[in-house]
C-alpha cells in the first residue's frame, strides 16, 4: 500500500538542484512506486543541464509551461507548452531553458538505472 | 532510434475509448519506449470508466483540467488540475469526470502488463 495515493503538484515543495529545482510527486520513497518516477522541473535559463544519460532508464518531458530545448543525438529538440520530448534509455540529452523558466513534467522508468541509482 | 523523439500534443489525434477519447504520446509503436507509456485522456461524465486493474503495472493520472474522482482500494480520491494519484501494480481503480469532461495525462509503467498485454 503506497503512503500518499494522491499528491496536490501546488502542495508539494520545489527541492533546489543543479538546473534549477524540482518536486518528485511519484518515486519509491514518495509512494512506494517501483516501476515509474513523476516529478516537476522548472529549468533556469541561468543554469543548463550538463549533458548527461541515465542507463537504462527512458525519460519523457512533458512541457507545461516557458520554452527551450533538449539536445539529444545531434538533434537540438524545441520545447514549448505542450511538446512532449522522449529520451531512449542510455541516450545522452542536455535540457536548458531559454529566456525564461521552463516547468515541465519529468517522467522517468524504470525508477533505477542500470546502475542501481534511484534518479 | 524511436521514429519520433518529440510529439506536439495538440497536433496528435484523440482516438475514442468507451470512457472518452485518448491520444498516446509516448509507447513502443509511438516511438519505440519500452518502459513507460504516456497518453493524455479525456474523460467523458457520461461514461464512466468500469472497475478494472492492470496487473504488474502502475499508472499515474496527472489532472489538467476538470474534474472526477478515482475509487481504488476502499477510497474515493478527488480529482482536480494539478492531482496526481497514483494507482499501485495490480490495483483495482474506476476513473470517472464529474460534470466536465476531465484530461488527465495518463502514464504507466512498465509498458506491458503481467499479461504481455500492451496497456
């Protein structure tokens, strides 16, 4: 039986990273999830992603609202309210917003990498 | 390589369903995903989802816009824009609008269930 069945996205709180900050409304630790990971990202124009890759692990971004971009195989993807972005597992991407912030929708399967990490 | 790496959700087309009308974003014949699946619903009050439960498979509804419930174990969870409940392997769960039509972004994990059944 997972702790919380239902999460209010206004209630939950922006964590900081890297690339801007971030909440995780479905995850192992939030509701015992074990197959997908949800979570909200707002990128910060002032801080890209490095370009990285999750093994084994596929990553959806579903934009909601601002613009930018993920640059994945050579290809640099525009993103805008309603773009809705797919990352193979093991497929290095950068995610940047431009000129404003970008929330998007992460979503993430499985919900560890071939590596073991929970991310 | 999946055949398409970003999908415009206003351009893709709603498909009927008995509860409403779907359109898939993210799924192995989309663009080859073969963890997580991603569809945007649209659930018509007047036709109610039936109880049923996808066994070995999670699913997320992310609310967008009206509003409905979903009864799973025993609780009757109140839907609205910016809920996210999330619906454990093998649960049992009807998901319906109230008064409105209700569009849910719809993702499960992995992308088959314990049956081999591509949900």
């Amino acid at each position: 039986m997972p702790e919380k069945s239902v999460v209010d996205v206004a209630k939950a709180a922006f964590k900081p990273v890297d690339w801007g900050q971030t909440k995780i409304l479905v995850s192992p630790t939030a509701n015992g999830s074990e197959h997908v990971r949800v979570g909200l990202t707002e990128y910060d124009p002032a801080t890209p992603h490095e370009p990285h890759a999750h093994p084994g692990q596929e990553e959806v971004i579903w934009v909601l609202s601002g613009r930018g971009y993920t640059e994945t195989h050579g290809e640099k993807i525009d993103l805008y309210p309603g773009a809705v972005a797919f990352i193979p597992a093991g497929m290095e991407h950068k995610t940047a917003a431009v000129g404003e912030k970008m929330q998007a929708i992460i979503i993430k399967g499985p919900v560890r990498d071939a590596d073991g990490v929970l991310s």
